[in-house]
C-alpha cells in the first residue's frame, strides 16, 4: 500500500533527522496540497497508525493545507531543547 510505504520513509526519515542531530524531535510541520490525493484526515490517520507504539508517537503535529504545491511535505522540525525553529 502506498500510505504504508511513505509513512515507513516518514519515520526512517525523522530518526535519520534525530541521530544527525542528536537530539529528538519535538515537532513536525507537514504540509498537504489541496489538489492532491491526501487528505489531511486520511493522512492523520494513516500516521497515527504508523506511530503507535513508536518513540514518534508523542510528537507535536502540525499540518497546513496549501492551495499548490508537492502532495506532502515536511516542511519543519523542531527538537528538544531547541529555540529556533528549523525550516526544511
């Protein structure tokens, strides 16, 4: 399945970000395109799906929905004990 594959590369790709910075993540921004074939509460819970039982279960989740743009992006990290905010 497709959601199953992306959310697999979702978390692969937040604990790559986690070791690289040596630190956990607190928050992840996500944004979802209007026009594509996500939807932000099929997506949710796809994700929470995903993240059940995981470390990245208790992360904050933000999500936009833009009119244009890639179907779905990480568009921020925040990690623990940061101030600034990093944009991707």
């Amino acid at each position: 399945m497709h959601d199953t594959y992306l959310l697999k590369n979702i978390l692969k790709y937040f604990q790559d970000q986690e070791d690289s910075a040596s630190r956990k993540i607190k928050k992840v921004d996500f944004s979802i395109s209007e026009f594509g074939s996500l939807n932000k509460e099929h997506f949710l819970e796809h994700y929470q799906q995903a993240v059940h039982g995981t470390r990245f279960q208790s992360l904050e989740i933000a999500i936009k929905m833009i009119p244009f743009g890639p179907e779905l992006e990480i568009t921020g990290l925040e990690f623990a004990g940061e101030t600034e905010y990093r944009e991707k």
